[in-house]
C-alpha cells in the first residue's frame, strides 16, 4: 500500500461537491478520471461515483491499492460488482436515505400522469381556458396498480397507495414474506390484470427491456407506465410505439436509456409526462446520500465494516 499521505480517491464526475469532494479532499487527494495516470494510479485507494461512467475491470485493473467504490445511488448497474469482488474491492451504495423521496415522486408523477396535470397547465397558459373548458381526462379511481419490484422503494411506494384506497399487486424474483399483498411469478399476467404499471427494479443485463412489445400490449388501451427504476427496464422504442398508436393510455417517465438524450419523439406526444431523472433531487436527500458515500469510503479505509455494501460484496467478505 502507498503511504497515507499519497492516497488519492478518483472521481468519475462531480459528486456532491460541497458533501462529497469537500469531506473527502480533508483527507485524500481527489484525483478526476480525465487526470488518471500511470504516475498517480498507485495512490488511488477508492473511487467515488455517480453511476454516469462505468466502473468495469479495465478501470479497477489500473489500480492496484483500490480498496472501496462508493457508488452515489441506489442502482449501481455501472459499477461491475462481480469483478469487484473478485479483486477483493467492497462496492457500496446508498439505500434507504431516498426511498421516501423516490416514493414521493412516484405518486406525484402517477397523479401528474393519470389527472393530465402538466397537461392542463400548458391549456390554461396558451389561453384556451378563455374558450372551452378543459376536456374531462382519466382517473385512478378503479383502477389496480401492479408494482414491478418490491423492494424498499417499491414498499414506500405500495403505503402511499394503500392511502389512496388503490388496490396494489406486484411482481419481482420472488414473493416477499413481510408484504400481504397478492404476487404475480409473470409479469405478463400482471399486466394483463392491473391498468397501472410502476417500474421499480434495478438496471442492468437481467432486467433490460424487462418491460417489452409483450408487457405494454398486456396492459392494454387503458393501461399506464410509470418508470422511476431505468431507463433501460423499458423497451423503449416499443413504448414509443405504444403511446403514437395509443395501445396504452399514457406513460409517466423519469428515467430514459440514454439520458440525458431523450428521444425527440416524446416531445410531441401528449400523452407522455417527462422528467429529467429527478427521483431523489431534493437538497435534503442528495446531500444524505452524499454522506453516506462519505462514510463508507471512511469506514474502509479505517480498517471498519463499510455501512451499505452491495450484495456481490458482503461485509464479513466471503
């Protein structure tokens, strides 16, 4: 190992400056990826990153006192964890601090989705209020919602639900023991049998284009997609398809494939409500998730257990 004095943590982009680089630069030298370099790649004993660069082996072989990558975000679908593990570097994240923030804006871009809200908006500033009334729109009332993943977002999500009077089921590897509501093994027969679809599994090979061609013609000319997980969950190009022909009703999305290129074609569409990935912006959330990055990186290399490693790299390692 290099002596203290040199370590450096490399960042793959900006990560909370005023939580994240600011606690870190107290103790380390913060070291961009465009400045990597074979000079400096020795000292590099922890990476920082927000998911928008991947973090494969070929980074991780460049350097040799890696201990710890703190990932800024609950997925962690760009970091490699299997080769982490291999290399004996522990991969941490950031649950629960944003699941209630994440929950929140689900609901709200369920209801902005269902009650047309930015839709209206837009009716009443263009001045066409002065003329008609606005049309009558859709609603949530009688409807089931089918929640793809029940994790801990997913369970935030099911309890604001349940105060809504909505009756929720749900699909994902397995039924959850804690969580009294009805499961589906298919989610081609979920979306068959509900007339909302919230997407809240992480990204990566497994679940890529889980929601296809098959799943959004399941759900029907009623049916609506929420997508709060990744972009890549959703076939997009399928989904297009869906909304132009109007196979299903309408789509709320807050992730998209390739972001922050969206596809010019959902601008026309008025039955699309777009947001710019902001499921967990609020300064309260960012800056524990923040901390939490702080204190993982600390906690390794102070010879500690790390707070929240990821399932490839538990803590007592294997």
């Amino acid at each position: 190992m290099t002596d203290q004095a040199r370590l450096a943590v490399l960042t793959t982009g900006p990560v909370m400056e005023d939580v994240v680089e600011r606690q870190l630069a107290g103790r380390f030298d913060l070291v961009p990826l465009e400045a990597l370099s074979e000079a400096n790649a020795g000292a590099v004993c922890a990476i920082a990153t927000r998911g928008k660069v991947r973090v494969d082996e070929a980074l991780m072989a460049r350097l040799p006192n890696l201990r710890i990558v703190g990932n800024f975000g609950v997925g962690y679908d760009t970091v490699d964890a299997v080769a982490a593990a291999r290399r004996g570097v522990i991969v941490t994240n950031t649950p629960d601090v944003l699941n209630e923030e994440v929950a929140d804006l689900t609901l709200g871009l369920l209801l902005a989705t269902v009650r047309q809200i930015p839709q209206a908006d837009r009716f009443l500033r263009d001045g066409k209020w002065l003329k008609a009334a606005y049309p009558l729109g859709p609603t949530l009332r009688g409807r089931t919602v089918g929640i793809v993943g029940m994790g801990r977002i997913g369970k935030a999500i099911a309890r604001r639900l349940e105060a809504f009077s909505v009756p929720v089921v749900y699909h994902g590897r397995r039924p959850q023991p804690d969580v009294a509501l009805t499961y589906y093994a298919s989610l081609l027969d979920m979306a068959r049998d509900v007339s909302v679809l919230v997407v809240i599994v992480p990204g990566g090979a497994q679940t890529r284009h889980l929601v296809d061609a098959a799943v959004l013609a399941a759900l029907g000319p009623d049916g609506i997609l929420i997508n709060v997980a990744r972009g890549t969950v959703v076939d997009e190009a399928a989904l297009l398809r869906a909304l132009e022909a109007r196979t299903i009703l309408a789509a709320g999305l807050d992730v998209f494939a390739d972001e922050p290129n969206v596809p010019e074609a959902f601008f026309a569409l008025d039955n699309a409500v777009l947001l710019p990935h902001v499921g967990s912006s609020t300064h309260h959330t960012r800056t524990a998730m923040g901390q939490l990055v702080v204190d993982n990186i600390l906690a390794v290399m102070d010879g500690k257990a790390p707070l929240t490693p990821v399932a490839e790299t538990p803590w007592p390692k294997a």
